[in-house]
C-alpha cells in the first residue's frame, strides 16, 4: 500500500468538504478522484500532501503518517496542485534547475535530469525561452516536469488536463502512463468521466465530500448492468417519443442521434429497423454500448441530497 487514507475529515465553518473518507492505493496504480466541482477532491488532496490539517482521521504515505513526520512523506512525493505555477520569468529549463537545487541533487545530475525531462516533454527546442511566452499546454508540461525532478515514486495531480485541448490532454496523457509504467504511482483528480475511464486502474466516485464508490472502471460499469444503450441516427428528423418502444426504458436526444436506454439491445435492434422501414426514413447510423462510466455516475449521484 503506497497510499491510506482513514477517516479523512474537513470542515470549512459548517461545511464538511472531506466527509469521512477512507481508500487505499496501491503501489503501481493510477489511481483517480472522480467527482463534481465542489466534491472535496482538491481539499483531499491538499490533506494528503500535507497542506490542510484535518480535522479526523490519518492519511500514511508509504510507512509515513503525513502529519507525524511530513518531511520523509513529502520527500517521496511529486505534486501538481490545482493552480500549479512556474516561474513565468525565467525559462523552462530554469524552471527545472531551481526545482532541482530545492531537491539538493547535485549540479551535473540536475542539468542531465532537466535535459531528459525536457526531451521527453517535447520542450526541448524551447527550452531557453521564457515560460510567460508558453502556451496553457506547454506550462503544464512545465510544472509535471517540475513536479519528476525529485524522482518521486508518488504522483499527486490534481486536474492534471484541465483546461487543455485535445491534443495537449493527450500528450500529458501519455506522460502519465509512461512514468506508471516507469514504476510510479499515480493519484489524480478529474471531473473527466472518460479521462477517469482511460487512466485509471481504479476510481473513486467523490461526490459532496463523499465517496460514493469505488473500483475499477469496468466493474462500476458492470455493476449498473441493464443500461445498456443503443445509439440511432435516421435521415430524416423523428418524434423522440415515437421511439419509446416497449423495453426501452429512456430516449435521449445527443445532437443529431437518439440514445436509447434498454436491457436487450438485440430485441429493440429489429424493431428500431422495421420501424425505419415502416416511415421510409433510413438509419444513417447504429451502435450499441454497454454501460459507460458516465451513466454510472449519473445513476450513483442522483437524487443525492445537497
Ligand atoms: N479554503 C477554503 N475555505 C472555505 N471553503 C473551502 C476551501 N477550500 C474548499 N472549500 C469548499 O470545500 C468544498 C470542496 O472544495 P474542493 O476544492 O475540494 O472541491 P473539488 O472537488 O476540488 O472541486 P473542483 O472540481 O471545482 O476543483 C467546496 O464547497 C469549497 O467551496
Ligand atoms: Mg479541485
């Protein structure tokens, strides 16, 4: 266990952010805090790393109580927190010497390590360039690189693709997966359902300062079996109540298709074409889909009390 987490507690005032939280992570694991704005994960985060003091339980980080010895705690761990900053003054590769000099490894070592994490970044050829003059992306890659100089075997990272565009979510992404593979591991937090479902060897489903569920991405979704769903597109506009045929439990309109809700998929197929046939009106497209992440944590948050 790299990671446990007992009882965890936090109040603002009245307000519990962090209600009594328990989980554990497990060495090699990405593991993520999936939940709403406002469900308590940067407040978790901030207790974990030794920010926030709570206000019940314990949080160990390898054999280490965060709050009886933080310093042997924190030297184990890499953080990116919620509004993570460089310097914007000085270059990326300052950026990663001066992290390097608070880490106390020794010169030689640190420009070598910066070099390698700047290659692998993809922020090489800028290397010397002002990090104000960086896009969103770029300074992300920044700080996640400033967060591996240490070698942190622990990664905590809080809304690591937020704010980010397609293809920067994925090359930061990537890096994630590459320093798990690398041995490394991971804690993050995302509102990002279908981030959540391609990072994650296990999720936790935070919602109001509580965890709602937890496990691997798959069995959460095996766990709400019975919404499966089948995706329609026709050719001409349709009625969507024309489309709640018997064992279809919900119609959703998503853009330009319907999702239909049912528990057989193949029974509610043949109707769907005859009925096509039946108004002259083509199906320009079809799939069929399990459960998806995203309809577990409807199905898990709502109607919750706020
Ligand atoms: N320093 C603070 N003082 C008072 N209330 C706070 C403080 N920090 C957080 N809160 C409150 O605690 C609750 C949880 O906030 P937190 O930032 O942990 O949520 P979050 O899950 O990280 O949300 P987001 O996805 O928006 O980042 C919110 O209701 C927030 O207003
Ligand atoms: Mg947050």
């Amino acid at each position: 266990m790299v990671i446990k987490v007992k009882n965890l507690v936090k109040e603002f005032d009245s307000l519990k952010a962090v209600d009594d939280i328990s989980f554990e992570v497990k060495k090699g694991e990405i593991f993520g805090l999936l939940g709403p704005n406002g469900a308590g994960k940067t407040t978790t985060i901030r207790m974990l790393t030794g920010i926030f003091k709570p206000a019940q339980g314990n949080a160990y980080i390898g054999k280490y109580d965060i709050q009886k010895n933080p310093i042997e705690a924190k030297q184990l761990m890499g953080i990116v927190p919620e509004m993570a900053n460089a310097y914007i003054d000085l270059s990326a590769f300052k950026n990663l010497l001066l992290m390097g000099e608070l880490y106390g490894i020794e010169k030689e070592k640190r420009i070598r390590k910066a070099e390698n994490l700047l290659k692998l970044f993809q922020l090489y050829e800028k290397r010397n360039q002002k990090v104000r003059t960086f896009s969103k992306g770029m300074k992300q890659r920044v700080i996640l690189a400033m967060a591996l100089m240490n070698d942190s075997k622990i990664l905590f990272l809080d809304e690591p693709t937020s704010g980010l565009d397609v293809e920067s979510a994925r090359l930061i992404k990537n890096l994630i997966r590459k320093f798990n593979e690398k041995g490394v591991t991971i804690l993050l937090t995302t509102h990002n359902i279908e981030e959540a479902n391609q990072l994650c060897d296990r999720v936790a489903i935070m919602d109001h300062g509580k965890i709602i569920a937890i496990d691997r991405p798959a069995k959460l979704k095996h766990a709400i079996q019975g919404t499966s769903s089948i995706e329609v597109a026709f050719k001409e506009p349709v009625n969507k109540d024309l489309l709640k045929f018997k064992g279809v439990t919900e119609v959703k309109k998503i853009g330009d298709k319907f999702k239909l809700y049912t528990e057989k998929p193949e029974d509610i197929i043949p109707i769907l074409v005859n009925h096509s046939q039946k108004t002259k009106n083509k199906i320009i497209s079809l799939n069929t889909f399990g459960p998806s992440l995203e309809d577990v944590f409807v199905k898990l948050t709502k109607g919750r009390k706020k």
